[in-house]
C-alpha cells in the first residue's frame, strides 16, 4: 500500500481560483494520475476524477456527507437541513419523498408547462430589440415550475421570485459582492419559501394533493414528524432552484447551436425527440456547470493500492470526469452522436453526480433537468428562428458558474415559419 501522490502545494485553493474547473484535471494531468492529495484551507483533501473513483466515491460504507458540505454553499445554494446533508436511513427517507415528484406523469406536466411559457413569452420576443437568453429562460422556468409546485404565480412578485433563486446559484461559487448577494438572496428564499409551507399547513393555500407544495409541507420524517418549517423550506427550494437553474443548461443548449452549427443541422434535420435527447445530453457533458462534490471518509481503507486515511474529505471531479481522455472520444468537442453508444450513466456520465439516484447522492433533479431540457431543445430547433449578434460568447473556466462572457444575447427572435431557413444568422 502506498501513499497518495501529492501536488506539493501548501494550499491549493489559491491555485483553485485561478484555473477553476480545470484544476483538478490539470493537476492530474501533471502528476499522471487520476487521484492526488493537497490541502485546502488547511485541511487534508484528496481529489479525484473518473468513473472508478466515481464509483468508488459512492460507496455509503466508505463516505459520509453530514457536515461536509462546505458553509458557504450551504448559505447559498443548498440551505441547512437539506436532503444533501443526510446520511444512512434519514437520507434515504426523504429521498424517497423527493422521487416520488419525479414520476414520468409529474415530470411531463411540468415540462408542458415550460412549453406553455415558451408559446406565450415568444410574442414578447418579437417585440423586443434583443433578448438575453438566460434571464429570458429563468422567466420562462420560474412561471413552470412555480405553477407546477401548486404556488399561485398571481399571488406571486415573479421578477423577484426569479431573482432571488436565480442569484443563489449564480453567487455560490463567486467571491466578493457575487457572493454576499448570494448569501441575501437565499435569506430571502427561505422567507417565501417557509411562508408558503406555513400557509399550506394552516389551510390558508390549498395545493394539489401531488404537488410539491403539499408533499413537502406535510411530509413525516423517521420519526413520524413533520419537517421543521425551515427544512421543509429547504427541500422546497430543492425543487424550484434547479428546475430553474435549467436556464443555464438552455442557455448553453442555444451556445451550442451557434457555435456548433453541423451538429445543430443534425438536430434540425431529425426532427424526434431522440436527436433533442442526445443534443441535450451533449450540452450536460460538455459544457461546465459545477466542477465537483464532496465528501468525507468514515473509516481508513485501501482502494487501488493507495491508503485513504479516515475523517479526510475528498473531492469528485464531474467536469474532469466528463471530459476524460481514456473515457471519451474527442472529449473537448461538441458531438451528440456519441450517445448513440452505451453510456455508463451511474459513474461516467454525471453532471448530476453518479451512483443509483433512489440510494446514493446523487441530484434527485437530474430526471427534471434532462427532461427540460430535450424538451427545450426541441422546442427552439422547431419553432424559433433568432440571429446572433456580435458579442463575446467565450466561457471562462474559472467563473462558477460560468456563462459566455456577454450572456449570450439573441436579436430578431421569431416564431419559425415552415418557410424560415435557417434557425440563426451568424
């Protein structure tokens, strides 16, 4: 048994900021191998990235997540008391209370429901000089899912709705005001959300029986209590953010397009949802989102002849994994057509994160995400017609998380008349 290689730096997180998603796989690379120990403020971290060490990452009997996650995301992305902090039977508990949203008949209402948004703010688009194409989808996707959760969107102040659970995401991995607007923007959250589930257990709202809503509000943990109304917030936040935080992946689905015009004709020419599927799926390996989980040791064990010492956090690469040379042909280009193979979904292909969805921690989300997504793709190829206009469309790998650097800005949106030839003006 030998020990893990190290980089030899003091701490890498100053190192971290300045090459983001790319740090690990650099360093990997450097070192030829795909597991290193550093340090990060101090602390012993190993890192890791590819599908044995995904797979080794999600063993429950090797890693915990209860206190792992780091504060800053906790305060901003993820909440306290969320499903992502839990471990053994309690995290399988409320799991299991989150995929029972996630059924085929749920997920298909909610997407016709980002459908209906795309038909009715397309005329909006028209009217307007340009459209910047993320705030435009988190539009498009906080009506959706806010209606789909059993929330009145009448009721509702829906621009700052959708600011504030748009800033969460946006911030948790920016540093300075990014970040402290954030940190303001999730307090709020958690206000609407909590006062929602307070109202739906009072009877003073009354959401669909299935709903989001009135599962998580009246969801019982192993103890046969209802959730703290702080938790309950959160687990409700759990669905709304990402499904809207879906804007980002469209955002990069329309990047595509632009940017990768032979596989946007594939996409045009085949016109089933399929070709959407394999399109969308594309966009989630390619294109960056988050650059990796974490974890923590329970115990001391070998994998692989190296010595995992116990309580040592460990971090799982998804972008390096997601763009490995052993596993993917030509992983730094735009190819759809490479799902057209067997992919190993449970520990190479996790954006998402990996292992089994109804055990491990992996996004319960990733069925909405997928779906919105295909859909979206569809939806755009089909019936919308834009031109690009000169701008700045390069990704910086080390904003998290990224986007292109002018946020990718559409003129002349048109609904596509079967006479339109082609979808976008370069």
């Amino acid at each position: 048994m030998t020990a893990i290689p190290s980089n030899n730096r003091f701490d890498s997180f100053p190192h971290f900021v300045r090459t983001g998603f790319e740090f690990i796989k650099s360093e990997c690379d450097r070192l030829q191998t795909d597991v290193f120990s550093t340090r990060f403020f101090g602390a012993k971290t190993i890192c890791m990235r590819g599908p044995e060490a995904a797979r080794l990452f999600y063993d429950e009997s090797r890693f915990e997540r209860a206190g792992v996650m780091p504060a800053r995301l906790q305060k901003t992305l993820f909440g306290v008391g969320g499903v992502q902090g839990l471990d053994g039977e309690a995290h399988q508990h409320r799991k299991e209370m989150l995929l029972s949203l996630m059924s085929e008949e749920h997920i298909t209402s909610l997407s016709n429901l980002m459908l209906e948004q795309f038909a009715k703010q397309l005329p909006r688009w028209e009217e307007q000089e340009q459209i910047e194409v993320l705030d435009a989808m988190h539009r498009v996707l906080t009506y959706a899912v806010l209606e789909w959760c059993g929330i009145d969107t009448s009721r509702e102040d829906m621009d700052q709705v959708a600011s504030f659970q748009t800033s969460m995401v946006d911030g948790s991995g920016g540093l300075g005001p990014r970040f402290w607007r954030a940190r303001i923007a999730r307090k709020q959250a958690d206000a609407w959300a909590r006062k929602r589930v307070l109202e739906t257990r009072a009877g003073l709202i009354k959401p669909p029986e299935e709903s989001a809503l009135s599962v998580i509000a009246h969801h019982r943990d192993l103890q046969g209590e209802v959730l703290h109304e702080d938790v309950a917030a959160v687990e409700l936040l759990n669905i709304t953010r990402p499904s809207i935080a879906c804007g980002r992946w469209i955002m990069f689905a329309i990047h595509a397009m632009h940017t990768s015009p032979a596989a946007y004709d594939d996409l045009r020419a085949n016109t089933d949802l399929e070709a959407a599927d394999r399109f969308g799926e594309e966009v989630r390996r390619f294109y960056p989102f988050f650059p990796f989980v974490a974890a923590r040791t329970r115990s001391n064990f070998e994998w692989d002849g190296y010595e995992f010492p116990r309580e040592t956090r460990v971090l799982l690469d998804l972008y390096a994994t997601l763009h490995h040379e052993d596993h993917w042909v030509n992983p730094d280009m735009f190819l759809p057509d490479r799902f057209f193979e067997d992919i190993d979904r449970k520990y190479l292909m996790i954006p998402h994160g990996g292992g089994d969805y109804s055990i491990n921690h992996r996004c319960a989300g990733e069925h909405i995400a997928r779906r919105l997504l295909r859909d979206a793709v569809r939806y755009i190829a089909d019936h919308v017609a834009f031109e690009v206009p000169e701008q700045d469309l390069s990704i910086s790998l080390t904003r998290i998380p990224p986007e292109p650097q002018d946020r990718m800005l559409l003129t002349n949106v048109r609904r596509r008349n079967l006479v339109d030839a082609p979808a976008y003006v370069s």
